[in-house]
C-alpha cells in the first residue's frame, strides 16, 4: 500500500526546488568577477568578426 502524501509539503518542496535551481542560473550567469564578463564578451566579438570575415559574398 502506499504512503499518503500531503499535497501542500509536495507543492512547496517542489516551489523550493524550482526556487534553487533558478538561484543556481542565476548565480553562474551573474555571478563572475568584472575582468571575466569582459574576456567573455571580448571572445564572442572575436568570433562573431571571424565568422563575418569568412562570409562569401553573391554579388
């Protein structure tokens, strides 16, 4: 037979779970020191101008 299982703790450890993991997102996506972002952003412009330089041209 199973285990009851009450409904309200269910939804809130579910809300707390949810909770953390946006926490988690978050603080890998916000949570780095200046000069890190910088370099980041420096090697998505680097690559976005490496790929524009290889671009073929129908004219």
């Amino acid at each position: 037979m199973t285990k009851p299982v009450n409904l309200r703790l269910a939804r809130k450890a579910k809300e707390r779970e949810e909770a953390r993991r946006k926490a988690a997102a978050n603080a890998a996506a916000h949570g780095r020191k200046k000069a890190e972002r910088k370099a980041e952003e420096a090697e998505a412009a680097r690559a976005a101008r490496a790929l524009d330089g290889k671009r073929i041209e129908d004219e």
